[in-house]
C-alpha cells in the first residue's frame, strides 16, 4: 500500500516532464487506442491497492492453520506489486 502512494506520487511528479498521452493499454492494437491520459495512468497503483486490500482481507478470514495460503497471498500481492511497479517505471523512463 505505501509502495502504492509513493508510485502514484512519483507518477504526479513527474508529470509535467510526461507528454500529455502515455502507452499504458499495450493488449489493444498498436496505435492512438494504446495511449492514456494521466489520469488514466493512476489505474496501476490504483490496482495494486486493491489486489493487496483484497488479499489481506482473504487472509484475514483464513484460519490460522492455514498459515501456507497465507503467505502464498502476501507473496501474490508481493509479485503482483512488483511487476506492476516494474511496467510503470518502464514506461516513465521512456520519456526521461
């Protein structure tokens, strides 16, 4: 979650050195459909909020001899923030 504001932070800072329209939506065809405006470019710490808010709320409700699914959760949230965070500076230093 803190790595999720930093990133959308660091995403607002560096807004005035962005262009206006970044590639974000690299599944549709190449082209003016792949390009987001800033705002739209806050849907990855958005994402990563929601998908560690949805795996602590998983783990919490697991019993506590379940302590395996557990950390397979936290090390979800943890790969999945990765990856996400990874996509976001690629495309950021695109630009700089």
């Amino acid at each position: 979650m803190v790595t999720a504001a930093v990133m959308a932070l660091g995403v607002l800072f560096f807004l005035k050195l962005l262009p206006g329209r970044l590639p974000l939506f690299y599944s549709l065809p190449w082209g003016e459909r792949q390009l987001a405006n800033h705002s739209q470019f806050l849907i990855i710490p958005a994402s990563i909020v929601l998908i560690t808010l949805i795996n602590l709320v998983v783990s919490h409700e697991l019993h506590a001899s379940q302590s395996f699914l557990k950390i397979a959760l936290s090390l979800s949230s943890l790969i999945t923030t990765s990856i996400l965070i990874i996509a976001i500076l690629k495309i950021i230093f695109i630009f700089l």
